[in-house]
C-alpha cells in the first residue's frame, strides 16, 4: 500500500464517524502526522471525544481515555513509585499517560496544578518523578477536549499549557442535512465501534518522517516570517506569536502539504493552517469574558492578519 492510499483510508475511516467536519478531519490529522497535540474545544455534544475516538482507533496505536475531574491528581497522570517490602526498593507503576495517543477528556475540569503535569510530556516526550526521567511512547499525542470556560466547574488553560498544542479546534453543530442523516441512520450501535485500525505504528511513523522530506520554500518561510511579526506589532494583541508558534505553523503546513500529495508547501497551507495553529497562542487586547469569546476575537484578528499581509507568488 502507497502512503498516500493510507492516507486517504485514514481520512475516509474518520469522516465516515464525524461526519460533515471534513475540514476538521483533515486538520486533525493534519496536527497528528505534524507529531502535535490537539484542543477540540466546544460546547458538549458535538463530537469532540467521538473525533479523538476515532483518530486513536484509524491509527493503530496504544491508546489510553483519561476523564479529568476536579480531584484528579498528577500522579494519577503519570505514575507513582510503590515501595515493595520483599525486595526493599521502589518500583515505578506507569500511569495512562504512557501510550501513543492519549485522550484528554475535558481537561479544562481538573484544576491548575493537575493540568501542568501534562507540560513535560507534551514538550519533551517524557515525565519526571522523583528525580528520575521516564521516555514516553513514539510517538506521543495528545488530544485534549474541553468545554467553554463559561460552563460550571471549569478551569482555564494557561498560556504555557495553550501553547503546547500544536491546533486548537472546534467543531460546531453539523448542518441540518447531515445532522438529519445521523439521526435517520443511527441504532444502539455506536459506529466506533465498526471502526478498524487502518495503519501499524510503524506506519505512523514512517509518515510522521515522510513530513520533514516536504520541502518549504523560501518564500514560504518568509510569509509565516511577516505572520509572526505583524502579530507581535498589531496593537489589539496584547501578545504575539511566538517562535514555537511560528514551527509549529511551518510543520503542520508540511503536514497538510504531504496529505494532499505534495512534496512542498503552498502559500495556501499556510493560510489554511493560520487560525487554528496560530489563534490560541495570541493574546487579544481587553479581551471579552469566558473562554468562547476571547477565542472567538482572536481568531478574527488572525484572520485579519491573514488579509493583511500580502501573499508570496
């Protein structure tokens, strides 16, 4: 099997569970081929958990479902050292966090301190505990759900904890059309669970390392160059893009290039990729209440930036 024929029984087996969010799909699997972490943020019942369902099933990876709750611990993330009395040593018990993808759900519901547990392992590939480091499966994803910050019990992400995900995305209600079709053409049987893994880990792999062979141009880099620094000047962002952003932008547009079946990025991919790799690292000047609306501002002022700067021919 080529890989882009994988790629597109990727793409096909996750549309066929969320239905009618192809774009989403497509800049899901985007940030997964990237080697990011993933935020579906929305409100309830519109197929964030089911989304990260299915791209942990079409991968055929080590998968591991953590329920955030307010009284969830870090050591309940990560692990634990368990002194054994027979042998007079500490043994380490992994937590859930050590599998290939690990879905988040409602991350926004466990409080600040639990939520830092994750920087780590999402930044480096690894957790620290008691002094000693442990190396986390290759490769490592998280997709992170949560509710808006307007709903009860809700903790919001720091910027520090925003900034490791590679895409922020959002799903919205499905459109009547589509919407009718679920409901014609749904039974007790939850279609998960027809879904069937559609690549080994070594498969992920190797796309994962086709995506540094994209070649960016020049020009590419510097129209995500003047991106990042018209961000940092407009006087409605309080902060700018940050260098990480800017990567993380340059490797999720290789990403989107090597799904579509091109050996190098476009201008496009860039632009396409901008609001939902770019808008949750910005800070909005004055921004308005609750998680939706600042949100929602900075992706209007990204999408402004998008207008504004001029597109390399």
């Amino acid at each position: 099997m080529t890989h882009q024929r994988l790629l597109r029984d990727l793409l096909d087996a996750v549309n066929g569970v969320v239905r009618g969010k192809e774009d989403v799909v497509l800049n899901a699997l985007t940030a997964t081929l990237a080697g990011g972490h993933i935020l579906l943020e929305d409100v309830p019942g519109v197929g964030k958990t089911t989304l990260g369902h299915a791209l942990a099933r079409v991968l055929g990876c080590s998968f591991r479902r953590i329920q955030f709750t307010s009284d969830l611990l870090p050591s309940d993330i990560l692990g634990v050292n368990v002194f054994l009395r027979g042998s007079e040593q500490f043994e380490f018990r992994p937590g859930p966090i050590f599998a290939n993808v690990v879905l988040a759900d409602e991350i926004n519901r466990t409080t600040p301190k639990t939520q830092s547990s994750l920087l780590e392992a999402m930044n480096e590939g690894q957790v620290s505990i008691d002094n000693e480091t442990h190396p986390l499966p290759d490769p490592f994803i998280v997709i992170a759900t949560q509710n808006p910050q307007d709903f009860h019990g809700t903790y919001p992400l720091p910027e520090s904890q925003l900034d490791r995900f590679m895409m922020r995305l959002h799903l919205g209600y499905p459109d009547g059309r589509v919407e009718r079709a679920i409901l014609k053409g749904r039974t007790r049987r939850d279609p998960l669970d027809a879904l069937e893994p559609k690549a080994t880990l070594d498969q992920v792999r190797d796309l994962q390392r086709r995506v540094d062979d994209i070649r960016v141009d020049d020009l590419v880099i510097d129209y995500i160059m003047t991106l990042v620094e018209t961000s940092r000047q407009t006087p409605t962002l309080e902060l700018g893009v940050s260098t990480r952003g800017a990567l993380a932008l340059q490797r999720a547009a290789r990403a989107r290039a090597l799904l579509l079946g091109r050996a190098y990025t476009l201008p496009d991919d860039v632009k396409h990729l901008a609001v939902p790799v770019l808008a949750h690292r910005v800070l909005v000047t004055g921004g308005g209440e609750g998680l939706l609306r600042t949100y929602g501002e900075a992706e209007r002022v990204v999408a402004q930036l998008i207008e504004q700067v001029p597109v390399p021919v």
